[in-house]
C-alpha cells in the first residue's frame, strides 16, 4: 500500500479547513464486528446501550475497568480527514480508519466542545471529552506520517483522528443522512 506521504498531506489540508460547520452529510456507516473486520452499512441502528449494533465495542474493555469504554461507544470521523490520509475519494476505502460514521462536518473541539451534541439520521450523539487517538493498527494501515500528521497539536484540536461520543437517543442512521450540530 502507497500511504500519503506528509507533503501531501500538508497539501490537502485546506479541504479539512472547508468542511461545514454546522451540518453535513453522512457518508458512511461501519460496523466492527471484530477486531480488523469492518462491514459498510446502507443503514446503522444506533442505541443508548449497545452504540453501533453489532458492533464490537461492546467487546473492547477500559483497561482500567474492564467496561466497555464508556467515552467511546461510537467513534465519529471527518469524511474529508479520511479521504486526505487515504488518498482515495471514495468512502468505502476509508473503512481501515476504524470509525463507525464518517461525515462531512467540522468536529473540532473549537466547533464541537465536549457536550456538544450531534443530530445524525434519527439518533443524537454526545461529544465526549476523551480524545480519540492513533494506535499501530492506525499506523500499519496509513503509515507513520498519516499518524504523526493527525497526532499534532493542530490534529488533535481538529479531532483528525476522529471524535469519541455516546448515543444519547436511539435511531437509524443511513448515507446521505443529515449531520447536524445540535443548537446548544
């Protein structure tokens, strides 16, 4: 696999600036049902309890608590983030990132504090103040540069990586849903 070398992913960062604000559309939806498995969805169920059902959340324990993670529940990512470090504009390829949405919207911490609340499909998710970070899988699928590119201050402020959250009401969620950042 070619990986996205850091000059290009310099270079496409002015498309992660332009992402919407305040909604956006879904643009994919994918179930883990193990660990290095993924299954893209033409339609997700989201539940208070379960996250993503069918998930394997649910199976990956705090190592602190031995919980299922309770920060983590679902993971949402920025479509336009994934597209960069994937280097591939179509979304089933961005599947490898290990998110369950990916969505055009801006989840930064400055557009999206913890508390914030995200309106998708039929659900509503809460941002959690716990970030989402890399790990090796994250670096054998897109490289070392992919990896330290999302783990700068500036990554980790734009929530490159994705952002943790937990589902506050159940509901379906498709591509091509609507994700709205909730009025405070």
């Amino acid at each position: 696999m070619a990986y996205q070398t850091a000059e290009e992913l310099d270079a496409g960062m002015g498309r992660v600036y332009d992402t919407p604000k305040d909604e956006g559309a879904v643009r994919l939806v994918v179930r883990r049902p193990g660990r290095g498995e993924r299954e893209i969805l033409t339609e997700g169920r989201l539940d208070t309890e379960q996250g993503l059902i069918g998930d394997d959340w649910v199976n990956r324990p705090n190592k602190a608590t031995g919980e299922p993670s309770p920060h983590a529940q679902v993971t949402v990512m920025n479509a336009r983030v994934s597209e960069l470090i994937s280097g591939d504009p179509e979304p089933a390829a961005w599947a490898q990132c290990g998110d369950q949405l990916y969505v055009e919207l801006d989840i930064s911490e400055a557009n999206m504090p913890a508390g914030s609340r995200i309106e998708i499909g039929e659900a509503v998710l809460e941002v959690q103040a716990e970030p989402h970070t890399g790990c090796a899988q994250f670096r054998e699928w897109w490289g070392g540069d992919a990896l330290r590119h999302i783990s700068t201050k500036e990554g980790l402020s734009l929530r490159m990586r994705g952002a943790n959250t937990r589902v506050i009401r159940s509901g379906a969620v498709r591509p091509g849903d609507t994700a709205r950042k909730a009025a405070s």
